[in-house]
C-alpha cells in the first residue's frame, strides 16, 4: 500500500474508529492501543482485501472483532484473578487479616465517595448478574450499567492509589463486596 493511501485512511477514520472502540471498552489507554492494531493489521491485509469492500465498514469490522477478543482477554483473567483470591480468602491467618488493612480502610472510603447507583450496579455485578438482569431490576439501560460499572472502578482506583498491584484491586473488591 502506499504511504499517502494509507496516511489519507487514517486520517479519514481514525476518529471514527477510535470512538467507536472507546465506547466498548471505556479506557483511553486501551482504545488507543486497539486503535493502533486496527490499522497495523490493516495496512498488513490490505493486499488482500478486495477493492470493492467498503474501508471504513472493513475498519469498523475488525474494530468490533478487536473488542470483543479484548473483552473476552480481560473476562478470563478476571475469572483467573477472582480463583485465585477465593482460594487466599478460604485460607486466611492472622497475617494475611492484616495485611490488607490500610487497603481496606480506603476502600471502603472510597465506596463512599460512588453514587448510589454505582454501588448497587457494582454490587450485582459482582454476584454475578449480567447486564440485562442488571438493568431489568434498576430500570435503567445497558449502557448505563456498563457506564456506571467503568466509573465506578475508576474513582475506586483512583482513590486507593495510582499504581498500586492491580491483583489487590481484584482482591479488596471481592472481599468487600462478599462481606454484605
């Protein structure tokens, strides 16, 4: 493909392409990363795509499939993450009650700080309703139990810290949020 063929392409749909993966995946860093393998794999096929193929609906296309896989990726390492911190809840000692201490008494403040919807959204998530059942019992859309799900993780991390071990968020949410 010709470098001006290809800057004029994403030039045309970067905007479009990017909006469309963020309202999936809600994580600027992420979209912007999704975004790049979108037309990375595109420049790729481009020899194999037919001509008559409409390019911003073949973008489109692999940015869904995109996702999707995303998705799907961050699912199984939640359900990983999730096992792992069961099988430390069940077998607790008293230095494992109070290690987390500091973290819990954050994020608890930091529960605080989400709406009241976010909480009850979080709170059914976490036992394992699905979107659908989530916005049937609140009354309220998928994508806003999708919206309030993102935010409220976001201000959760936000409170607890900036970088801290992504595997202690995992974990103070399921801890918290089984202790109802």
């Amino acid at each position: 493909m010709p470098e001006e063929k290809f800057e004029h392409i994403f030039k045309s749909y970067y905007s479009d392409i990017y909006n469309f993966i963020y309202h999936y995946i809600m994580n600027r860093d992420d979209t912007e990363d999704l975004v790049q393998d979108v037309f990375i794999c595109f420049f790729e096929k481009y020899q194999t795509i037919p001509e008559e193929i409409n390019t911003k609906q073949y973008l489109l296309a692999m940015s869904k499939n995109r996702c999707i896989s995303f998705l799907r990726h961050k699912n199984v390492i939640d359900r990983n993450n999730l096992k792992y911190f069961e099988s430390l809840v069940f077998s607790t000692t008293s230095e494992y009650d109070t290690t987390y201490d500091d973290l819990f008494t954050k994020l608890n403040l930091a529960m605080d700080n989400l709406s009241d919807l976010q909480k009850r959204i979080v709170e059914m998530k976490l036992a394992g309703k699905n979107y659908d059942e989530i916005s049937n019992e609140l009354n309220v859309t998928h994508s806003q139990v999708h919206k309030n799900i993102k935010k409220a993780y976001t201000k959760i991390r936000t409170y607890i810290g900036k970088n801290p071990d992504k595997s202690i968020h995992c974990l103070l949410f399921y801890l918290f949020f089984h202790s109802f």
